[in-house]
C-alpha cells in the first residue's frame, strides 16, 4: 500500500494520470527539418489555443528518434478539461493535410497514449 500511495503522490505532483489526460502527437518524415518545423508550428498553434492550465510539452526528438529512415518528433499534451482538444486537433491535421497527402508527412494522434514511445 505504501507503493501506491507514494506513486498517486508523485503522479499528482507531476501531472500524470489519473489526474490528467495526456494526448501524444508525433510527427514523422524523411527529413528532419520538416519533422522539427512541423512539430514546432502544432506546438505554436496549440499553445494559442489550449485553456492555461493545460501544459504542451516538446516538441522533442521520439524516444526512438529514426524509424525506416523518417525522423520523429513528439509533443505531449497534458490535460484536465479541454472539451475542444479533438476539435482543434483535427484543425491543425487539416492545416497539413496538403503536406500528408504530397510530401509523405506523417502526424500521428494518440488520446489516452499507453506507450509514450
């Protein structure tokens, strides 16, 4: 019991779930330039748009940084109530959607991410 208590603790302090939900977007493309401006411009436009408790984190190079010769790029947002999150998100996905569809730009969306590699 000391075990759980201790990690809900460390959870609540560092804004983990259960008290938070996290979403993760990473984006991926055989050149990294485009992989770090892309993440930055969704980190920019969430940032403008979120509530001020909400927290972005990144953009960060993926845990695995190169996958097939693409490069990933990451951000994590951490949330307690954002009820236009999914709304906004498919926003941005729209922003780039000529980017996805001619140039092989790949975001990826994870709501409630398990893994955050």
């Amino acid at each position: 019991m000391l075990f759980i208590k201790k990690e809900m603790r460390m959870r609540r302090t560092f804004r983990y779930p259960p008290y938070v939900f996290l979403v993760l977007i990473t984006v991926s493309h055989s050149n990294k330039v485009k992989v770090i401006q892309t993440t930055q411009q969704i980190v920019q436009i969430l940032l403008k748009k979120v509530q001020q408790d909400t927290v972005i984190l990144g953009p960060t190079p993926s845990p695995i940084a190169k996958i097939k010769d693409r490069y990933r790029y990451q951000c994590m947002i951490k949330y307690r109530d954002e009820p236009k999150l999914r709304k906004l998100i498919k926003k941005i996905i729209d922003l780039f959607a000529e980017d996805i569809r001619k140039e092989d730009l790949l975001i990826t969306v994870d709501m409630q991410p398990y893994q955050l590699m």
